[in-house]
C-alpha cells in the first residue's frame, strides 16, 4: 500500500512535468534488409524458358553413378536399385558450394570412421539454381568420386529424393 508521505514525494518530485502529447512523439521502427536478389532478371526468364521447354539436353542425363574399380557389378546393381539399408544421412539443402563441401567432408570422414557402409546424401534437384544448373549436385558428384572413403554412390530411388539424392557405399574401415 501506499501512504501520504509517499503520494506526496512523488507528487513533489514530479511538480511542473507535463505528459508528452502523441503528436510529438516518434514512431520508431526497425530498419528493414535491403533487399537482395537472387538471380538475376537473365536467370529468372532463362528458368521460366527451360521450364516451358522442357530439360535441356545437359539434364537429361541427371543419374549420378560412379563405382570404383574391383567394386562387384552385383553390388553396384544393388546400390543403384536402393537394396541397402540407409545408416545416415546428410542434408545440403541451403548451404553455400563452401558451406556444403566441408559439411559433406566431415560427414563421409565420420560416417567412414564410424564403419557404415551405405549413406545418403541429398544435395536437391537445383530448381532454383539458375541456367547454370544444379550447383551442389555437382559438387557432390565431382567431391565423392575423388575420396577415397567413396567406393560407389548412384542416383536415388524416387522414395529417397530421386535425381536430388544420392546413395554412397563407404568403404569400412
């Protein structure tokens, strides 16, 4: 509760302040991003024309397949028709050509280590790529065949991500 002696040391210590009227205040607002494009108007209308067009011809062959040498046909079959069990999986969707590399190095460095042998990556289709076509498949592609801890990988079965996922078989260590 509060008493007098209270009430009136307030009153005494606002004596003579007067409310801000609203017409002198200032509305304050966070500054909004500039904004950013993503592709370029080329890119969008090139997009929309593929679109319309169908694949190009350097998309029609999209299936991702590499095995190494004394990799048994049997098996590589089997990785292509997705018969092995999936141990783990890694997502690049949304990471920087940097960001996804070190992501997808340190994942088959630890899944390796680790002693699994089938893992999954999903790098995605590349929609929104621009003309230039799928950024981080092909970073996958071109990284996986050089390690060594990559035996054989292949395009995924539509249930698993299809021509936006990979199967990779690991080489235990």
């Amino acid at each position: 509760m509060i008493d007098d002696d209270d009430r009136q040391a307030f009153a005494a210590a606002t004596h003579g302040v007067k409310p801000v009227k609203r017409s002198d205040r200032v509305a304050v607002s966070s500054p909004r991003p500039a904004a950013r494009a993503t592709h370029s108007r080329a890119a969008v209308t090139e997009m929309l024309r593929e679109s319309l067009d169908g694949p190009g011809p350097d998309l029609l062959g999209e299936d991702l397949a590499f095995c190494r040498p004394g990799v048994p046909k049997t098996v590589f079959r089997n990785l292509k028709r997705g018969r092995f069990s999936i141990e783990d999986e890694c997502d690049l969707h949304g990471l920087t050509q940097t960001e996804a590399k070190a992501a997808l190095r340190d994942f088959v460095v630890e899944c390796s280590e680790r002693g699994l042998g089938c893992v999954r990556i999903v790098h995605g289709k590349g929609m929104r790529s621009g003309p230039g076509g799928p950024v981080l498949k092909q970073l996958v592609q071109n990284c996986l065949a050089r390690w060594d801890e990559v035996l054989a990988f292949a395009c995924a079965q539509l249930k698993h991500g299809g021509s936006g996922a990979v199967y990779v078989l690991l080489r235990r260590r």
